[in-house]
C-alpha cells in the first residue's frame, strides 16, 4: 500500500518516500539489517556471542511448556498492553466499559477510547525499577512492573488527566497531554519517598511532548488532535476492511517518531529506536521495539472497529529484556565474554545492540518450532501469540528460577524509551 506520507502539510515531521529515512521506518528493515548481523555471529566472527542451534528444539520446548501452562486450551490472545490491564485475571477495560454508559454505545467511539488509553499507557511502560509497587486497592492486590504500571497508567487515564473536556474524562487531546503535570502522573502512580518510580519526570515530558505532536499532526490526530482519530486515518486507508499491520506500524513511526529523544538522525528525521553496529548496512540497525509493541496493541481496538488487519507476521518479535533473556539463560545465546553479566551496559553499546538483533532473528525461528511442536501453521498461530504465550512469558519464568527476584540476565542503563 502506498504510503500518505509525501506532503508535508499535516505532519509534524513529513517524511516523503524517497527520503533516505523512510527504508529504515519499516519491519522489514528490522528484519534485513538484523539478519545481517546475525549472519556474522553465526560465522563464528562476532567478538561479542556464539549462537548454539543446537539449543533451539530445547528453548521451543520450554516455551510450549510454557504456552499449555497458561493456555491449555492454546487459545492465545495477542502480546498487548491489554494483558497487563487484565492482570490477576481481572478485565479492568470491561469494568471500566461497564460504569461508563457513554462508552458502550457505539463501537466505533468505544474503539477510539481504546485508542485514546492504549497510546499512552504503552509509552509509559518503561522499566518501573525494582522498588516501586502499584497498589490496585478495588481488588486488593498489589501490582510490580509492566503489570503495575499497566493498571496505573489505566486509572490515570480513567481521571481524566489526558482529557481537557471535563464531561468527557475517558479521552486523550492534545491540549490535556501537552499540559500535563508530572505532580498527576505521581499521584497517579503512588510515588512517593518510599516508593519511587524510576523516571518519573521523563515519562511525563514524554506525554506531554505526545500531546505537542498530535497537535502538530492533524492529518493523522485530527484537529483539535486526539489519538482517538488514528482509527478514522488508519479506516481512511484501508480497503474493503482491511488494513495491513505493516501499515499501521509505518504510520506510527512517522506519526509518533518526533516524540522520542533524539538519537540518529537523517536528513533532519529522527530515527527513533536504530543503533549502529558494524555487520549492518551502513551501520545502521533499526528495532523499534516500542512502537511495534503499539502496533500490536492497537490490533484488539482496531478489530473492535471492524477493521481486519492482514499480514501480522510482517512485525518482528520484540527485541527486550524478557525474549533476549530467555536466550541467554537456556543457552541459546552465549556470550564469549565472562564479564558480561557483570557489566552495566547502555543501550547504545555493540554487543547489547547485538544481542536484540539476534533477538529478534531467534524469535522467528524460535516460532516456527513452536509451531511444529504444536501442530499449528503460522496462520493458525502467528509470532503475535507466540509472544504472549510464549517467549515473553518464558523469559520471565526462566529469570524467576535462575535469579531472586527475576530480574534479567543483563544489566543496562536505559533512558526509560527502549526497554
């Protein structure tokens, strides 16, 4: 499908297809200059790992073991933020649905209100650091991690706090975002002296530089911008209901690229989550880990407007903490370095820019064994499921029995927009 992209009226940051940016704000550049890089560990040429195959049929294994624990039935939902707002098996969206009437009436506005909570949550899903807990006192249990920060970001939303329409609370516009203060994310997150969340002040300057670029971004956000108007771009553009999930992600890139710190730029575009390393094309390796985590969460709201969306597998797994670990800690993935686990690392730094781009070559292959050893075809069982079920799931069960506490098997300094 073409892309809408070639005129700069109604973006805040226009790329046009021929721009040098625009190959490497896609999931299949992910996979090609990934590739790369793996090709060279797996010559046997990378001073940073050794890729063990014969670890493979093993670690597909322990993730069905996995997969039938939680699923028996295998009836695995999507690798989405609304996992994490069903935490303890409770569905706090439907509850949320069910105490606002205006909510439930139509399914396209429902389907927009989706939207309006999920965008935001998903960027406030950076590591919550190991001391912060998120007491969700309704149902009496206490929350850590994406879980915590999952059902946190959903009563803030549910506040009000992304609204500046004071009847219409369940809404995210510009206005609100942009003005947003860090004081109400804390109250919000139960931050205080003894309970800190690491990042406080950046992931409220991230919502409120969303605001300023949905605002600048009309053609996608509508004007006076709101999240909620992706569903009527993304309607605007499908065909006979359908919607390539290669698109969806392609247009959040461009659309949501601007609000993330600057790194590598070209041509006046940032690209966002793209780190350099020496096996690549150029150097340059693109992940896009929390934008395609989006994507994959905008799939159940855009289903619930009607819109089928084609082509799932054209995203990659996601190349973080809990996949990555899973391959280090069952042997996969070794590093040739003894020191590694004992390093801090930045996300910038070659052999970590190497370990998620093996990441995400391993998941597909790891995806396809899970498939054979389920009996299921990739149609049947696509990488959005294999996640849930699945890798994500197995990575924080392995860390859980080799470390106090599950933390990763790797250390890194991150700014709070990568892991």
């Amino acid at each position: 499908m073409r892309l809408p992209y070639s005129h700069a009226p109604g973006w805040h940051t226009p790329v046009p297809e021929d721009h040098p940016a625009s190959a490497l704000l896609t999931a299949e550049a992910v996979r090609e200059r990934c590739a790369q890089v793996m090709a060279r560990v797996e010559r046997g040429e990378s001073p940073h790992f050794a890729w063990l195959p014969q670890q493979l049929e093993p670690t597909a294994a322990y993730v069905v073991e996995t997969l039938r624990e939680h699923y028996p039935d295998l009836r695995v939902p999507y690798h989405s933020r609304w996992r994490h707002f069903e935490a303890g098996g409770i569905d706090r969206w439907s509850e949320l649905v069910a105490r606002t009437p205006s909510c439930s009436l139509d399914a396209q506005e429902r389907a927009r209100t989706r939207i309006d909570l999920v965008i935001p949550s998903v960027l406030l899903d950076a590591g919550a650091g190991a001391a912060w807990r998120y007491a969700d006192a309704p149902h009496g249990m206490t929350l850590a991690r994406s879980e915590g920060l999952g059902v946190a970001s959903l009563a803030l939303f549910e506040s009000g706090a992304f609204s500046s329409h004071a009847g219409q609370p369940l809404r995210s516009d510009a206005t609100a975002l942009a003005h947003l203060q860090t004081h109400r994310v804390a109250e919000a997150f139960q931050v205080g002296a003894d309970n800190p969340l690491v990042g406080l002040e950046g992931r409220a300057a991230l919502l409120r530089r969303l605001g300023e670029v949905a605002f600048a971004t009309p053609v996608v956000f509508g004007s006076p911008g709101r999240l909620g108007h992706l569903l009527d771009f993304i309607r605007l553009h499908a065909q006979d209901g359908r919607i390539e999930a290669g698109f969806v992600l392609a247009t959040l890139l461009r659309a949501l690229g601007p609000v993330w710190p600057g790194r590598i730029e070209l041509g006046g575009v940032s690209l966002g989550d793209c780190w350099r390393h020496p096996a690549a094309r150029d150097s340059l390796v693109p992940f896009h880990k929390l934008t395609q985590w989006l994507t994959y969460s905008l799939l159940e709201p855009l289903e619930e407007a009607g819109l089928e969306v084609t082509g799932l597998d054209a995203l990659t797994g996601l190349p973080e903490y809990r996949n990555g670990g899973l391959l280090l800690d069952l042997g996969l993935l070794r590093p040739r370095d003894a020191g590694f686990f004992a390093r801090r690392w930045t996300v910038a730094d070659e052999p970590i820019v190497e370990w998620r781009a093996v990441t995400v070559v391993a998941l597909d292959r790891i995806a396809a064994a899970v498939r054979a050893q389920l009996g299921r075809s990739e149609a049947e069982f696509p990488l959005a499921r294999v996640l849930e079920g699945g890798t994500w799931a197995a990575g924080r069960r392995i860390a859980a029995q080799r470390r106090e506490g599950g933390p990763p098997p790797v250390a890194i300094d991150s700014d709070g927009t990568v892991f």
